[in-house]
C-alpha cells in the first residue's frame, strides 16, 4: 500500500514549482490528483508528460482567488474521480516592494491570491470533505514567520495563511469533521517564484541579496522542490493523523 493510495488530492498552483513537485511527490505514492493553475500550457504540458508515464493526473484552469471557480473545481474533481480527500492550496505570488513603495493595488493583488485563495479553498474543501474526512495544506512560509523588508505583503499574506490555518483546523476537530487542516512553511526554495524576485533587482544588489540570504540558512543552500513536497506529502498522507492546525518549517534551520 502506498502512503496515499488512490485518495483524490487538488493542488493549485501545480504548472510548475512546489505545487508541481507536490503532484509529482502525491502521484509517486499512488494519488489521484488534479492540479490547477492560470498557465494553461504549463499545465497541459505537465500532464502530457505525467499521463505518459501513466500516473493519473487532470488539469484545469482556475483563479484561486475566483469563488466561482472553487466550486467548479472541486465540482469537476468529484466528477471524475467522486470526491476529493486532500486539498493543497499552493499557488501564491511575491513581487519585491519596500512598505514605502508598496501601493494599495498590488498589496490587495497578493492577499486576494496568497489569502483569499487559501481561504476559499479552505472553505471549498471542507463543505465537500466534512462528510467523509480529508486533509487541507495549506503553504505558509517562513515569511509568515519572520519580516523580510521587501516583501511586506507577501509576510502579511502568510502570516494570515498561517493563522487563519490554525483557526480552520480548530473549527474542523471540535465540529467532529474528519477533516485536519495545517500549514507547511518552506525557505527559500528553487523556483521561478524565488528566481524572478532575484532577476528584478538590480545586478549588484541581487548579488547580495543571495549571498546575505544564502549566510543566513545553517544549511548553506535553497531547498529543492522535491524537499519541500515530502512535507506536503506527510501532511496529506494518514501519517500524519494526530497533526491539525500546526505548522511544519522546512527551512534549512533558517528560523531555527
Ligand atoms: N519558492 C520559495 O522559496 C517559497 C518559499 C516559501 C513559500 N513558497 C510558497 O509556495 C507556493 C509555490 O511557490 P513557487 O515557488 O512554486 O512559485 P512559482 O511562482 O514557481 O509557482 C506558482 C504557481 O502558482 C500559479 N498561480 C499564481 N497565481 C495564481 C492564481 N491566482 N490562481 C492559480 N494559480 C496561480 C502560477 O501560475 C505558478 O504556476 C507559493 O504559495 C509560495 O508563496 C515558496
């Protein structure tokens, strides 16, 4: 038996990066999964190439931040498969700004995706799962841990994800559901995310960016992908059965 045999997991934000290593870490242990993300090619592309090698994966384009749109993913996951056991709410957005040239558009831009995203996926998932159990992942990040002085909206929105996790899965045990709700927070890993923040500034100041942050990590380098997904993967599988409303720092000791 594998460690999530057949259950039916959603992950949003899966056309590439850590989403797209959680479906890969979700299918390798015998999941059903469906990613969703705004990149359409991407994620045709990446399921192409999953189904090729037989796994049994579906895309479908959805705005996390769209209420409309959770319900017609989870309507059509259900249709597929009958039902979904896991919901991994992953997709997210950073862009670099000081407080002081952050503008109102951009901070409301990141919390509708980074925390209203993670909220209506919440919510989507436990009306579906309250009947017959399930597990909610919820990625935080140490942002929503520790300040970081250029990315004021990004700590916001995950230090609400962190929170708002907690208060969910609080909710869920003492109603009786079945269903466990926590949240994972990674470093700073390898993805287009981390890289296209770096590229934005200018050369000499991304060069010290990196080597500042690179100091500040007791392990000496960024996470890979896959590192950050076997926490996703524990969080999801049924080993993890006394875990709710917890968060699991996978951050090289960063924050330690
Ligand atoms: N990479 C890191 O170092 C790191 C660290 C901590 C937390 N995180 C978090 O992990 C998650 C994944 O990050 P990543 O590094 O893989 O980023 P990424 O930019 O590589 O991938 C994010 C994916 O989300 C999708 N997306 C963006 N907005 C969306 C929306 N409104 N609806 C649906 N999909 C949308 C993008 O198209 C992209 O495919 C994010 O929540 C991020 O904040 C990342």
């Amino acid at each position: 038996m594998k460690r999530v045999q057949d259950k039916i997991c959603l992950v949003t934000g899966g056309a590439r990066g850590l989403g797209l290593a959680a479906a890969e870490a979700l299918l390798a242990e015998g999941a059903k999964v469906m990613i969703t993300d705004l990149d359409q090619a991407a994620g045709e592309t990446e399921v192409a190439r999953l189904r090729k090698l037989g796994f049994a994966i579906r895309f479908m384009v959805q705005d996390v931040s769209s209420e409309e749109q959770w319900d017609q993913t989870l309507e059509q996951t259900a249709h597929i498969w009958g039902g979904v056991d896991v919901v991994v709410n992953n997709a997210g957005v950073a862009a670099l700004a000081d407080v002081e040239k952050e503008s109102l558009k951009h901070w409301k831009a990141t919390l509708s995706v980074n925390l209203d995203g993670v909220f209506l996926g919440t919510q989507a998932g436990i009306a579906r799962m309250k009947s017959r159990g399930g597990s909610i992942v919820n990625i935080a990040s140490i942002e929503g841990l520790i300040g970081e002085p250029l990315i004021p909206a990004y700590n916001a929105s995950k230090g609400g994800v962190r929170l708002f996790t907690k208060s969910a899965a609080i909710h869920c045990a003492r109603a009786g559901y079945k269903i466990r709700i926590n949240s994972v927070c990674p470093g700073f890993a390898e993805t287009q995310m981390v890289g296209a923040a770096v590229a934005s500034l200018p050369p000499d100041e991304a060069k010290v960016f990196v080597e500042r942050t690179l100091a500040r990590i007791p392990m000496g380098r960024f996470a890979r992908p896959d590192e950050i997904a076997k926490a996703v993967l524990f969080l999801a599988s049924d080993e993890s059965s006394y875990m709710t409303g917890s968060d699991l720092v996978v951050d090289g000791g960063m924050t330690a």
